[in-house]
C-alpha cells in the first residue's frame, strides 16, 4: 500500500484539495492548548502546513520518502518518515514522550492504518484527558452537473480496483471504529461535515484521477482507466460551460473525540 502513495506522490501534491480553514479552527477550538500536533500520515503535508497556523509545532510522519520530499518546509514543522507501525521506543524517539500531545490528526489516511496499535499509542503520547485526536476524510469531487453525470458512470466501472479500507471512505467515516469521547461542546464523534475545495483545469482533473490508489493498481493490472472515449466525454462536459477553470468541491467528514481519563 505505501507503494502506491510512493508511485504518485506527485500527481498527489499537484491535485489534491486543500483543506478549509474552518477545519482548523474548529479542531483547534476543542484543544485547550495549542503545543504539539502529530499529523500522522501527513502525506506531502496537506494539513501539516494548516496546522502550523494553530499549534507552536507540528510533526509529520508518513512511510512514504516520496511523499515527505515534497511537504512545504516550514520553522515550525518536522518531518519523519516512519514504518506503518511504530515500536514504543521509536514513537517515544520520533514523535513525543507520553501525555504531551494536544492534538493527533489524520487526514485522509486513518483507514489505511492498524487502528488498534495506533489508537493504544494515539492515548498514551495524549495529554489527559484532553488531548483530542482528529481524523477525517473526503469523498470525490463535485464539479458542475455535467461533469459529474460523466463522472458518476466512470467511477463505477473503478470499484473492482479499490483496497477494501476504501469502502471506510464510501461510508464517509461513519463505521470507522474511533473509541474516544465526545469533545467539549459536542454529543458524539462525528462526522462533522466540512467542503474542501481546489480550482481545477481539465489537465489537473485528470490528475486528480490518476492521483487515486485505484488507478495505480489497475495501471498494475494493465488496465487505463482513463480510456480516449472516457477522456473525450470529460472534454464534451468540462468544456460545455465555456470555462476552463472550475471548482471543484470535496466533502469532507470528520471525526473527533478526546482521550478522556481511560
Ligand atoms: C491519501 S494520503 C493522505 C496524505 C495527506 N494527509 C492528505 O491529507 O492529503 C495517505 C498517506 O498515508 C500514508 N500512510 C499510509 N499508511 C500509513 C501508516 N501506517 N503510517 C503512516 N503513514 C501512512 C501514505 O504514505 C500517504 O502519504
């Protein structure tokens, strides 16, 4: 699975969305100090670089080299590249000591995890008991009616190439086992909803699509998912409204609960 990340992190940092500012705040409203984030799966530093914005410091991991390579550089921000599971000493070594940390986050990347280690190691570098831990997702883009009447019948003909964890993303994170309690101000864990948005040509739409797992596992398996007949009805419908550049909007589902007591 970290191949696949490996294999397009570029595509990735050239057409994912970028997240909304009142993500943030509102992460940032339920945490009573704002110290030490772990952005764990940080990618090529997507929230990382939001967070920066809230917290005094922020470490990344994600076990993708590729991936870090091309995270903005930032004072504030430490990147590391990590196996998928930790050890005690290397958690302790690389992200924080026990109790210390205000916030974990996890964007778009909590179904690809072991959540059971991870969660035992999410509560024991939390401070209690409230350290908050905040994962979310988000589904495909909405683009303009035409667009997405051509996309709703190629993303199905997509299925038979998704890892299994991806159907945790279909169910917008509401099966998702996530064993923390209700934050300050809330009665349950989510998902909250949220719209992120990215200004998009043609070209970067494609690369969006090519950004997927799906396509790299099925470019495995000999198959284009992007066919000439399937690029040229993207055309016919992109090009309908006369405007080149769209936006394209992502919603966003997240989940959010503090460590408690335990
Ligand atoms: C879909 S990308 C999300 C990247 C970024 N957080 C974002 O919001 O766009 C998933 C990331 O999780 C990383 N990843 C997958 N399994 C991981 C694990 N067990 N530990 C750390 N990172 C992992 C992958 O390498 C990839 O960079």
């Amino acid at each position: 699975m970290a191949d696949l990340f490996m294999k397009q992190a570029k595509q990735y940092v050239g057409a994912r969305p970028t997240y909304p500012p009142e993500l943030f705040k509102f992460i940032a409203s339920k945490t009573p100090c704002h110290d030490l984030v772990w952005d764990v799966g940080t990618g090529s530093g997507q929230a990382a670089q939001s967070l920066a914005c809230f917290y005094k410091n922020v470490v990344g991991t994600d076990t993708s080299i590729k991936q870090l390579e091309l995270a903005p550089k930032l004072p504030n921000v430490r990147y590391e590249r990590t196996p998928p599971v930790l050890s005690w000493n290397e958690l302790e070594q690389i992200v924080s000591i026990q109790s210390n940390l205000d916030l974990v986050t996890i964007a778009q990347a909590l179904h690809w995890f072991d959540r059971r280690s991870f969660y035992d190691q999410v509560k024991w570098v939390l401070k209690k008991p409230h350290g908050v831990i905040a994962a979310w997702c988000y589904t495909e883009p909405e683009v303009n009616e035409a667009v997405d009447a051509v996309f709703e019948p190629f993303y199905a003909t997509t299925d038979p190439f998704w890892a299994p964890e991806l159907k945790l993303v279909d169910d917008r994170f509401s099966t998702i086992d996530f064993p923390f309690e209700p934050v300050e101000g809330t009665d349950h864990t989510g998902p909250f909803e949220f719209v992120a948005e990215r200004f998009m040509n043609l070209e970067e739409y494609f690369t969006y699509i090519k950004s997927w797992s799906a396509y790299q596992t099925a470019q495995e398996k000999g198959v284009e998912l992007l066919r000439d007949e399937v690029i040229e009805s993207f055309k016919r419908a992109w090009n309908e409204d006369g405007h080149e550049q769209k936006v394209a909007r992502f919603p966003v589902f997240l989940r959010l609960g503090k460590v408690g007591n335990l």
